[in-house]
C-alpha cells in the first residue's frame, strides 16, 4: 500500500521550528518510501484560526521549498483539505457513533463544567487522558437514547460526547517508543466531538480526516500522545484500522525547557528575516531528532529524502543549538556561486537603503564584485549591508582618534596614512601579494607594524576597523576613490595633530 501522510497544522499560530520539523520529517518519509505528503487545514477551533496564520503557512513553506502532494492550494483526490470545508462530514460521523450507540447527546451545555470540557475538548491535546474521576460525570450517558434523540431532534441545544469505555484498556504501538497503554478509566470521560454549534472538536474532524484521506502514518509531535486512547477507541467504534503513530521527541532549548520565544527566534519567518539561508535551516532541523549518514552534516533536501528512516529518529529529545545552526548557514552562504549570493543578499542591501530594489546595472556589477570580499565571511545575509556599506554609500571621514593605532598619536598615523597613500598609488590592489610585500617594507622602513600602517588606511576607505580584506576591498571600491578618502583622513588626522599640540 503506498504510504501517505499529512501535516495536519492549525492556523492558530506563525509556523515555528517545531511545526516545520514535523512537516519535514512526514515529508521526508514520504518521499523516501515514495508516497504521498499531504496538507490537511486544521481550522476547526474558528476563534483562534486565522487568514494571516494560514498565509503565514503558505509563505513559510514556498520560502522553505518544499511542496506537498495534495493539499488546499493543489487540490487532489481526497478533498477538501480544509476542515471548515468538511463540517457536513464530521456530522454525519458522529450521527454514526451515536446510531451505533458509540456516542451519545449530551444536554448538559449550560452546565459551566460541561461547557469548559468543550472548549478544552476543541483545544487540544494534553487534556485528552485524565487521572480517574476528573472531567464531565457522564451525565447523559444515562440517558434512554431514543428519549435523547427525540429532545436533540426537536431542536434542544446538545453536544455529542463519545463513549469512553468505563473499563479494560486502551494500547497502541507506537513506531518510536514502543506499546503504550492506558486504563480506560483513565482516560477523560467521555469528550466532545460535535459541539453545540454543531462544529466538531479536533478529535472527531482528525479522526475522520485521517480516514477518509486514507493516512497510512500519523507523525506528529509528543504532545499529541495524550490524545491517542481517544483516537484509537474512535478507530475501534467506527470498526476503522487506526494509522500507524509515531510521535516525535521534543525540541528543548539549552536549557532543556521546551524551544521558546526566550531561548531565540522560533518563528521560521524571523530566521528568514534574519538572512538565514533555507536549505541551511532546512538541513538543520532534519537533524533534530534524526541522523542520516555518519560523519557527514551537509545534505541536501534530496539527500534527505533519499536517506531517511524511521528507524534513526531519536527517542531522546532534540537541542535546539542556535550556534550549530548559524555554523549551517555559514557553511551554505560558502556554498553559493558569486551571482547566488547576490541574489540573495540584494533584498537586504536594498533594505538598508544601498542599492535599489531592482539594483541598476552599475549597482550589480558591484555587488558582483563585492560577492567574493563577503562569502568566506558572512554568518547571516544580514551582515552584508555593514560589511559592504562602503562600496555603496560614500562614508563620513571617521573621527582622527578612530584612526589611531595603538600607542600612535594622531601626527604618527597622519605619517602612517600618508606613507601608505603614496605606496597606494604605486600598486594594483588586486594584486594581493605586490601589495603585502609593498606595505611590510614601508612599515619597516618606517619602524611600524604592518598592522598600524593598514589599520589608518582601512578606517579611512571603508569607515570600520573591521572590513573585508583591505586590498580587494580597495580594489572593488577603486584605487580612485580609496585614495580620495584617504587623503581627507590625512587631512582630518593633521587637523587633529594640530589641535593637540
Ligand atoms: N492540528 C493538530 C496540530 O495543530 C494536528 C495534530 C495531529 O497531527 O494529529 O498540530
């Protein structure tokens, strides 16, 4: 039987690490046993769904590049893949339960714990298994059914509430962690399915779906084990085979507190923002909780696909290390081609207001040659404006006391800088090696450390003490324009010896 499995997200939120782990290892397996991925909207909590979150889905997966196979935006065989566009489904199924004497009204809605297990029914996961005697005391389920039909038939407000079994037990066998059972007086009596609105709870509509669109495999994270004995007693009552489940380990933080907000960025849209590359963050997270093949980091989506097994994914839970990330998306800057990076960094250099969005064509061929003086260097694309501002914006002659090596005073690096404006008009720049040998022979001369003859110099051309190496610098800026700042520098650097004397 060919495999399927779907990421199942609700748009209640920005799509984050965890959610995108999730996605990407379903997708991964189906590509690696050649099945079918698919995009399921789980948008039935209709306070808390929202069209930003469901964009903000939408963009974070064509930025990260990887597409599904059936899913709201490509349609496929088993739609609609929104729920809210199923809800004549979920009703129906639960009219089956209740025929099938699987489920039963319920009439207790204005009752306020009856009301508050509905809301936490439509919610989530982690209430679904309760300690012995918490929860609804399954009022209605004492109730004649053909009484119950009557009043839910002439029209009195009711919920549908599924039949916990009062005993025995619940198991299931998990891909990852092996049999997990639970008593069925464990688990919480009898939740919600249909709510009085006549919309269902997550339980019902996931339940349904994953049937009906034939899921093979249900990979999702471990907070979701607690509403597995409800799902597989679902399974039972309809006379269903349940999915094969395979709940994911947690992501932490350092600190091994679940990934938040206040260990970094968890939203995929601020590592975007934050000139990360995709296939870095994409090659990053498949490693959380996975290995692939031994002694290697860098793989590729297809390599991905290619190499995983459910059989590699860790029990343990994964440490989010925002270190080991940034070295990925080091290693992927280094990988691009010259004309990649300046694709690539030219929204951000446009941001900072150093070329035009669609950059002219002299901006262009700067930024081409600028590609190399930043690639070995870059962490982030966002480090490009600083890095290269000098090239596209004409900086303010720096302060003399930035120019000042150490233990120099201001007439010393006017010397300095003097010295090596004459040298600059005698080389190439691009000639990297002339230049050195030209610049340490003058610093003896003058009994100066190589450094503090350069230092004066690459403030004055490129407005920081930390640029990209100052000879090709000079050589993409042009000798022309090097030597104009320099010159002012001197100047600056007179004034100032002037004053302080
Ligand atoms: N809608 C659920 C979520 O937001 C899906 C959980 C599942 O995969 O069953 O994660």
């Amino acid at each position: 039987m060919k495999a399927r499995v779907r990421y199942a997200p609700s748009p209640t939120g920005l799509q984050h690490i965890g959610s995108v782990r999730t996605a990407l290892f379903n997708y991964l397996f189906a590509k690696s046993v050649g099945g079918d991925f698919i995009l399921r909207l789980e948008d039935t909590d209709r306070t808390r769904s929202s069209d930003a979150y469901v964009k903000n889905l939408y963009d974070t997966f064509r930025w990260l590049g990887f597409y599904w196979d059936e899913g709201p935006d490509v349609g496929g065989p088993a739609g609609p893949y929104v729920q809210s566009e199923r809800f004549a489904l979920y009703r129906e199924h639960a009219q089956r339960l209740v025929d099938m004497d699987k489920a039963y009204y319920c009439f207790c809605a204005e009752d306020k714990a009856a009301k508050k297990d509905e809301a936490a029914d439509d919610d989530a996961s982690a209430d679904a298994a309760s300690p012995s005697g918490f929860g609804y005391p399954r009022t209605c389920r004492a109730l004649d059914p053909a009484e119950a039909g009557k009043r839910a038939a002439s029209g009195e407000p009711h919920v549908i509430r599924l039949k916990i079994p009062l005993d025995g037990v619940t198991a299931f066998d998990d891909i990852l962690l092996g049999r997990i059972e639970w008593k069925n007086a464990d688990v919480n009596p009898d939740p919600v399915l249909l709510k009085s609105d006549g919309f269902p709870t997550y339980h019902l509509a996931n339940v349904v779906d994953d049937h009906l669109m034939g899921i093979t495999h249900v990979m999702r994270a471990q907070e979701w084990i607690p509403s597995a004995p409800l799902h597989i007693i679902m399974y039972d009552a309809f006379g269903w085979e349940p999915p094969k489940l395979c709940h994911l380990p947690m992501v932490l933080g350092e600190d091994g507190h679940k990934l938040s907000k206040r260990h970094g960025a968890t939203a995929v849209d601020e590592f975007r923002k934050k000139g990360y590359l995709e296939a870095a963050l994409i090659n990053y997270v498949a490693m959380l909780g996975c290995s692939y093949e031994d002694g290697r980091d860098i793989f590729s989506l297809d390599d991905l696909a290619r190499l995983f097994t459910m059989e590699h994914i860790n029990k343990a839970p994964a440490v989010f290390d925002y270190v080991k990330l940034e070295w990925f998306n080091g290693q992927y800057i280094r990988m691009l081609s010259d004309a990649e990076l300046v694709s690539r960094i030219t929204p951000f250099m446009a941001e900072a207001g150093l070329v035009a969005a669609e950059p002219t064509e002299a901006q262009a061929a700067a930024l081409l040659a600028a590609a190399p003086l930043v690639k070995e260097r870059l962490k982030y694309l966002t480090d490009a404006p600083d890095a290269l501002r000098f090239l596209f914006a004409e900086p303010a002659t720096p302060p003399a006391a930035e120019m000042l090596p150490k233990k120099l005073d201001a007439a010393d690096a006017a010397r300095a800088l003097s010295a090596a404006v004459g040298l600059l008009r005698a080389v190439d720049p691009s000639d990297h090696d002339a230049c050195e040998s030209a610049f340490r022979e003058k610093a003896a001369e003058l009994g100066l450390k190589l450094g503090d003859l350069l230092m004066p110099l690459r403030v004055a051309v490129t407005g920081t003490k930390v640029s990209p190496p100052l000879f090709q610098s000079i050589a993409a800026l042009g000798t022309a324009k090097a030597l104009a700042r320099a010159e002012r520098a001197v100047l600056a650097l007179l004034a100032a010896a002037e004053e302080g004397r």
